[in-house]
C-alpha cells in the first residue's frame, strides 16, 4: 500500500515538472528551464513582453528575434506555450546526425539486398564435387576430336 502511494506521489512531481511554461506568464528563470531557450532569448522574451502580451505563436516569432518556425516547433515540444496553446504550425525538422544515419543505413540495407543479385549475375554457378566429377567421366567417355 506505501508503495502505491509512494509512486502515485512521484508520478504527480513528474507531471509538475514538466508542466508547460507559458511565455506570457512565466518568469526568465522559468523560460530558461525550457529546453533550448537560454538566457539571450529568454531576455528577449521579456522584454517584448514589456510592449503586450503575446496573442499566438506567429506573433511570438515576429517580435523575438531569434525565433522562427522550426525553434517554436522546438521549444513548443519542450513545454513552451503561448496562452496555453502549442505550437501547431511546421514539425521541427530532423536532426542532420539522425538523417545521415537512416540515409547510411538505408544504403547497407540496399547494398546488401543487390550483393546476391549481382554475384549471380557476375560469376557462374559453382559446382559441386559431384558435377564437376560426372562432366569428367562424361568428357573421358567421348572420342577425341580430331
């Protein structure tokens, strides 16, 4: 029964701890515990937020320097919002490392798939023992040429 109630305790700070950070509520402290904000952008968060709050994500990419699409999308993931929405306008895009990967091992996979189809291609069939054996009795059986 402890147990139950120690992990229902935990789940609930886990779920408060990665809570969403409203830009137009939350301090510089709390927008520089967003992944992938620091504290340039935090501070200049703030102060565009001296002129008004912020009414949605584009308006937020207009006035901050220093966010565009793919850093909302980002920062949108980690918990930012903007008047408790988040950002719903392009994916971010995938990581070049991640890319480079799949595009390497995508290549393995289909060099790997062609090795059999161009070996068969390329060299004749290898006998066995046997075979090689018959067509030796079968050339010794027939007369020579002349």
């Amino acid at each position: 029964m402890f147990k139950k109630f120690l992990v229902a305790l935990m789940a609930l700070f886990a779920a408060a701890a990665f809570a969403a950070v409203d830009v137009n509520k939350a301090t510089q402290a709390e927008l520089d515990s967003v992944k992938g904000i620091g504290p340039a952008i935090s501070a200049k968060i703030v102060d565009a937020r001296k002129t008004g709050a912020f009414k949605d994500w584009p308006d937020l990419i207009e006035r901050v320097k220093g966010i565009g699409e793919g850093n909302a999308a980002k920062f949108s993931e980690a918990g930012l919002t903007v008047g408790g929405a988040a950002y719903a306008g392009a994916a971010p895009v995938a990581k070049k490392a991640d890319t480079k990967a799949m595009t390497k091992a995508d290549k393995k996979a289909k060099a790997e798939e062609a090795k059999p189809a161009e070996a068969a291609a390329s060299k004749p069939a290898k006998k066995s023992k046997k075979e090689k054996a018959a067509e030796a009795a079968a050339a010794a059986s027939q007369p020579a040429k002349k």
